[in-house]
C-alpha cells in the first residue's frame, strides 16, 4: 500500500462513522467532486443520508470492515473508537487518513497524554490511577482534581470532580483505569483546528473560544478574544503536536489558557471537531473541506477567516424548539443533522452567526443572539 498516494476527484472516499462529522464531511468531499462510501452500524444516520452508498455494520467485525475498504479508495473516519485491529485490517487494504495510529494514542487518555509530553507541550499535572491503591498518591497533584475514564470518554461523560482529600477517601467502586488531573482555573478554554497535508504543509485556523454546558460544548466564538501573542502560542502548539504526529487530515486540538497565562493542551481529536464548525459560514474553505482535501492528497489554501463567528450548538429537544424562531433570525446560518429523535444532550444541530472582521459582539449582546430559550 503506498500511503503516498495522491486520489483525484472522482475516487472513492471512505468514512467511518455516521454520525453528524462525517455528514458534513461527505458533503465537503462531494463538493470536491468524490464519492463517499460511509461505514456505519446504523441506517438511516445523519451521514448516510448524503452518502452515495454505505455499508450497514458493526466497527469491529472484520468481514464488515473488509467489505467497506473494498469499496473504498482511501479511508478516514469521523467514529474514534475502531480497534486497533480493525485499524490494522484496514490499514492492510487501504491508506488510512489519519493514521490508525495517531487514533490509536488519542483513544486513550495515559497513552495521549505520555505521547504528548514526549512532544513536549503543557499539559495539567497528571497521574495514571490503574486502580483503588493509586487514589492515596493523588494529593501530590493537589485539590481540587477531576478523574477521568481512559476511554470512550466525551461530552464530559465518564469523569468525577474531587474537591478535596475527604470526597477522595469516600471515592468507591470506580471505573478503572482512570488518569487524574488537576483542576485548571482556566480563564478560558480554547481549541485550534490544525491541518496538515500529504506534502507535509501544516495550516491552522484561529484559534477559538469555546463555553460548555452541562459538560457539552454550547458556544464557541472565532476568534478567541485573547492577546496575539498566546492566539499565535495555541496555533504553533496545534501545528507542533500535527509535525510530531505525522498527521494527514485534521485534528481539534483542546486547551486551557490559565489564569496565570499559561497555556496546556487539554485533549486532541484526529478528526473534524464540533469547535470547527465555525469554520463552516466565517471561512471560504471550511475544516470538512481542508480534512477532505489532506485524506485525498491535495494542497491546502490558507486557513483564513473571512470573518468573525459565534457558533450555537442545538441540544437536544429544547433546543430544536427555537428552530422556528431561529429560521427567521437574520445572520444565522443553520446547520441540522437529520437526527429524527431529539433525545436530551443529543447534538441535533448548530447555528453560526457571522460578524464583519472585528466585530464579535460583547459578551452582554452575546445572550441576545439567537431566541431565548
Ligand atoms: P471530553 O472527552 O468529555 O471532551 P475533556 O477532557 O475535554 O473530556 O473534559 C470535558 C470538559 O471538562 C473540558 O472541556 C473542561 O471544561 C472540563 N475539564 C476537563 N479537564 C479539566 C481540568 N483538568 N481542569 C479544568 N477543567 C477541566
Ligand atoms: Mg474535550
């Protein structure tokens, strides 16, 4: 298999995960002129509903697995935990953009965060807890600290905060393995949505801004209200991890900048991120359509920002109840996945509104963008 190979429009791209990432990202590659073949256990799902043909099965049955790469040219995913030896299946038919094993050290939390000290980022003081003896050794991290599962961890799911050393010894029955860290009084949080191509050329976009709620992501506002200088820091931070790495394709990469104005990385995901879909109304080519770019070999523009962007997620049935209102909110770009049941904390959509350069509205105006909930 040669991973360097170049695919020209009218291949077959491969994406596994049906999910609302690989439905924008089948609609970028179609933009590009590619067909897009998803692999997903589910039908319909948001990305088989734009796809031009799909496998229907599971992520770790090899027979499946070999019957997608058949299909395909080239394959990505948007779906983070394949196994490894689906990775390895997969890898022995097709180029797999990004790595399966770059996936493969974001899976997992102590794998991740060793690979990335080795890099040689900031990260918040960590320790690996493999089970109940290792919970004594944490008050050297200090309180308060937040335990985390190794994997299948997101949208906050799978963590415990610990505010001091007596939450710590009443601790029972936890899911091990878990890693430890301390608790970031962060100013903000940030991300950057790093790029990098077959050529080895790396393009990241602004860095952002980004508030969760109920441990889901629900604003990010493009730029970061931050002084250049640590915008700049977050960005070499991304494409320094993306050149260590190895990357093809693209990669959020989370951050806190902290109270004291240091900036550590939080987390990485090798693939198109919930805080990039800004991206999809301020920016000329999107993070979908740089991700497309990079799997198929193709050069990469700049990653430039035409203007300024506040993304709103829509959560759940609450927020698919201001869709009537949000049709008729001028400046709103409104982006739905195709979810036909809107259960709560589910991601059924997002809206982006667009700002001249500069123009990013205060954080009062902000409250009144888009109808109350
Ligand atoms: P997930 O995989 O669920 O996104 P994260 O590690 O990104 O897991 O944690 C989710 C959120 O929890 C973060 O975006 C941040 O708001 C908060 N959080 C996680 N770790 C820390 C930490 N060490 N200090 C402060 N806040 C944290
Ligand atoms: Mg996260």
């Amino acid at each position: 298999m040669n991973t360097q190979d170049v695919f020209v429009p009218g291949s077959t791209i491969g994406i596994i995960g049906g999910g609302q990432l690989g439905r924008m990202s089948a609609v970028a590659a179609s933009k590009l002129g590619y067909h897009v073949h998803v692999l997903s256990p589910e039908f319909p799902s948001p990305a088989t509903e734009v796809a031009a043909s799909v496998t229907v099965g599971a992520y770790d049955d090899p027979a499946v697995l070999e019957d997608f790469a058949s299909r395909c040219d080239v394959v990505t995913f948007e779906f983070e935990n394949i196994s490894a030896e689906g990775l390895a299946l997969l890898e022995r038919h097709r180029p797999v953009r990004p790595a399966g094993e770059i996936l493969r050290i974001s899976q997992d939390r102590i794998t991740e965060k060793t690979r990335l000290s080795e890099i040689g980022v900031s990260l918040a003081p960590w320790h690996a807890v493999n089970g109940p003896e290792d919970l004594l050794g944490l008050e050297t991290l200090g309180f308060p600290l937040i335990l985390k599962t190794t994997r299948f961890g997101y949208d906050g799911k799978g963590q415990f905060r610990v505010p001091d050393a007596e939450a710590l010894a009443a601790l029972d029955n936890l899911p091990y393995p878990l890693v430890a860290e301390k608790m970031i009084d962060f100013e903000r949080e940030l991300s950057v949505m790093v790029v990098r191509a077959l050529d080895g050329t790396v393009r990241c976009f602004d860095a952002v801004e980004n508030r969760h709620r109920n441990g889901i992501l629900d604003i990010t506002l493009a730029p970061a209200r931050v002084m250049p200088d640590i915008a700049r820091q977050a960005q070499d931070m991304a494409a320094r991890i993306a050149e260590a790495l190895g990357l093809v394709g693209i990669m959020g990469v989370e951050m806190f900048h902290a109270a004291d104005g240091s900036l550590m990385v939080n987390e990485i995901a090798p693939r198109p991120h919930n805080s990039g879909h800004w991206t999809m109304d301020a920016c000329l080519v999107d993070q979908f359509e740089m991700h497309v770019r990079a799997v198929a070999g193709l050069p990469l523009p700049p990653a430039r920002r035409h203007s300024d962007a506040v993304m709103h997620n829509l959560i759940g049935p609450e927020d698919m109840a201001r869709v009537p209102a949000i049709l008729v909110t001028d400046g709103a770009s409104l982006h739905l996945y195709g979810k036909s049941e809107a259960r709560e904390g589910r991601k059924m959509g997002h809206v982006n509104t667009i700002f001249p350069r500069g123009a990013l509205p205060g954080e009062l105006a902000l409250e009144g963008l888009l109808p109350p909930r």
